[in-house]
C-alpha cells in the first residue's frame, strides 16, 4: 500500500474451517472520511468461472462515499481468484459460507467488519449468491450504514 493511500478494503469469504480473502479497494483518505452503506438485499456475491481464473463479484448493494468531499468513490467490483485457490473457493461457497468485508488503516490494523452474508446453514444455490432474500420466519436487517469516528 502506497504511503497516500490510507484505508484499504477486503473482501473475506469462509465458512468454519478455510477461508479466502482479495483487495477490493486502497482509498486515499483516512478510514474516518469514508461511509459505507450496504443494503443486505440487493447484496450479491458471485462466482464467475474461466479456464485460467474466477472471479469473485460483488457489490451491487455496497455504496462507499466519501464525507470529505463528498462524492460517491468508484472501486473495482470483484476480486481475482487464481487457479489455485479456484477449488477451495468453489469447496467454501457450495455450502454454509460467510462473506464480509473488511476495513484496515494504512498500518494494517482492521478497524471494521462489514457482514455481507451470515454464516448459516441454508442451502446455496447455483450460480453461489451471497444475499439471498431470508427464509420464511427469520428476520434480519435489510440495510445498515457504517460511519467511522475521527478521533485525532
């Protein structure tokens, strides 16, 4: 990460025993100049299979704006899995799986979990959707905002 950029985003998907992670994004200013909105509904994480690579996508229901100057920043919306981390990601998503996304400083340190799927035991479908509308009877927030503190 380069000295100007300050915050960096990844994107975690895993369930109880592996897990994968890629950057999603360096953003130039300082974790607390950044709000992060996700409606959980209209979240989808999917897997898009070539011969040599897959692709993680995701974020049709994540908005990240910057409160400094604001405006909404444009940040790439997949991440590269290479073709040896294709099976463990397919292993991962083909049954109970998490995915979230996580908010680090520029020294490493995670300041911040965003949950974009539970870890639960509802069977997947295909293509793997990470978001799909909850069962019958469970309720669960449909959106939530994500505002960090400057504190100097």
């Amino acid at each position: 990460m380069s000295i100007r950029q300050r915050t960096q985003l990844w994107l975690e998907i895993g369930n109880t025993k592996d897990f994968r992670f890629g950057p999603v994004a360096n953003l130039r200013f300082n974790p607390c100049h950044y709000r992060i909105d996700v409606d959980k509904q209209s979240t989808a994480i999917r897997i898009n299979e070539s011969f040599f690579l897959a692709t993680v996508e995701y974020g049709r229901g994540i908005a990240i704006t910057n409160t400094l100057l604001n405006h909404t920043v444009k940040t790439r919306r997949y991440v590269i899995i290479y073709p040896w981390q294709k099976n463990m990601v397919k292993g991962i998503c083909s049954g109970p799986h998490y995915a979230a996304l996580m908010v680090l400083e520029r020294n490493g340190q995670l300041l911040n979990v965003v949950i974009l799927r539970d870890l639960d035991s509802t069977p997947p479908r295909y293509p793997f959707v990470v978001g799909d509308p909850p069962q019958t009877g469970t309720i669960q927030p449909c959106s939530f905002i994500l505002v960090f503190d400057c504190r100097f």
